[in-house]
C-alpha cells in the first residue's frame, strides 16, 4: 500500500483512519477474537461479513495483522505483528479522547475508564501480554494475574458495584 503523499500522518490516517479497521483491531486487542465468525459475531456495531472480510485483508496487507494458514476444515487464525500491538496507545488515545468529548454508555465506557486510571505503564503490561499471546514471546511477569486477566476483573467488578448500587437500572 502506497500512501498518497510521504507524511506520517496521511500513511497512519490511510491504514488506520478507517472506522472499521479500528474496530476489528480494538476486538482482536481487547475481546481476543482472532478468527472471522468472532470478529463478525462480537461485533456489536454490527459489521457486515464484506465490510470484515476487507478490513482483515487490509489490515493483513498493512502489516498489522497475519493470517494463519487454514488446514482443512479450520478457520484461521489471525494474529497482531508488533505494528498492530503498538496501535494500542493510539487506540488509547482516541477512547481518551472519547470518554472526554463524546457521549456513550456507561456500561461500554468502563474498560477505557479503567485503562485511563490505570496509566501508560498499564498500557504497556497490555502489550507485552499481546507480545506473549500473538508472538509467542515469553511472558515478562511468571506469576500473579496477567493484564487482561486485572482488566476484566476490575470492569467485572465495577459493572457488579454499578448494578448492586443501582439495582432500578438493571430492569
């Protein structure tokens, strides 16, 4: 893929500036689906299976994401290159600037909340957990919870404090 003009801004914005592609990167990244039926299934803007099915050849392509190779009767299997896992802080940045500008729900704006809280060295345990789970690259910490292991416990138990603070929003 050759960019329109030779400014690192334009070749982000031609890779990543498209909605979709952000998205899948952010289920791969967050929801760890890897496989086609996930991402399309996961989606809970409701991507068509065309829309998927390009965004994954692009981001493939662009050099952020490999597919595996499907034996018979498998899927495959798709996997961040260190490109894709180093779109974490930008992906960071845009939920940032989200949860500042922009309205949502509460229920979807607790894991950025979360990230937020947590700072650029959380950031940083979340990518070297993709570096273990896409790269095959050997785990920094040996012991205790992972990142994303933290991650959900900490939207898990908030999602419980809301609805156990909040029971009328439940029904």
């Amino acid at each position: 893929m050759e960019p329109r003009s030779g400014c690192p801004i334009n070749a982000a914005v031609e890779v990543l500036g498209d909605r979709w592609a952000l998205l899948v990167l952010r289920d791969v990244i967050f929801g760890d689906r890897r496989h086609f039926r996930a991402l399309l299934t996961g989606s809970i803007e409701g991507i068509a299976s065309n829309i998927l099915a390009d965004r994954l050849v692009r981001l493939v392509e662009a050099g952020l994401l490999t597919r595996g190779t499907a034996a018979r009767g498998q899927r495959a299997r798709y996997s961040l290159t260190e490109a894709g896992i180093q779109t974490l802080p930008v992906i960071q940045a845009l939920a940032n600037w989200g949860l500042d500008w922009c309205p949502g729900s509460d229920e979807l704006r607790i894991r950025e909340q979360i990230v937020r809280a947590e700072g650029p060295g959380f950031v940083e345990e979340l990518m070297d957990e993709l570096r273990v789970r896409h790269l095959d690259a050997p785990p920094k910490v040996e012991h205790g919870p992972g990142a994303f292991e933290r991650l959900d416990a900490a939207c898990a138990a908030e999602r419980e404090r809301r609805r156990t603070a909040d029971p009328v929003a439940d029904r």
